[in-house]
C-alpha cells in the first residue's frame, strides 16, 4: 500500500544522505523508521500497564474471585 507523505527539504536532504550511506532506497529507511515507531509505542502500552495493581489495598486474587461472584 502506499501512503503519502509530506516532509520539508531538510528532511528529504537527510534521508537522501542516510540513503546512499546505508544503501537502502528512502523507502526503505521509511518504512524502517515506521516500523520502530509502532513497536517502540506498542511496547509502552504494554508496560505502563506493569505495577498498576500495586497501588490497589484490595489482594488481586480477593478481587477476581469476588468479581467471578458476579458471573
């Protein structure tokens, strides 16, 4: 699929010179950098999640077995 991207010419010039340095096409790089970008998010999504049960007075197991009461 293709999308369309609208980047200033310092951008361009950038990843022009990264192009030729790493040998890769622009596209290539872009995709890269895209690629890192939703696995860098998707990660702290996941441990922001981390410790948040810690803060709780109630035990964990009291609560999911009152909450299994409610089935």
């Amino acid at each position: 699929m293709r999308a369309l991207v609208d980047m200033n010419d310092a951008q361009v010039e950038a990843l022009d010179i990264l192009s030729k340095r790493m040998r890769q096409s622009r596209a290539s790089l872009i995709r890269a950098a895209i690629n890192d970008y939703l696995d860098r998010h998707s990660r702290e999504q996941v441990e922001d999640g981390f410790g948040l049960w810690g803060e709780q007075k109630v035990d964990g197991l009291a609560y999911q077995n009152e909450a299994r009461k409610e089935w």
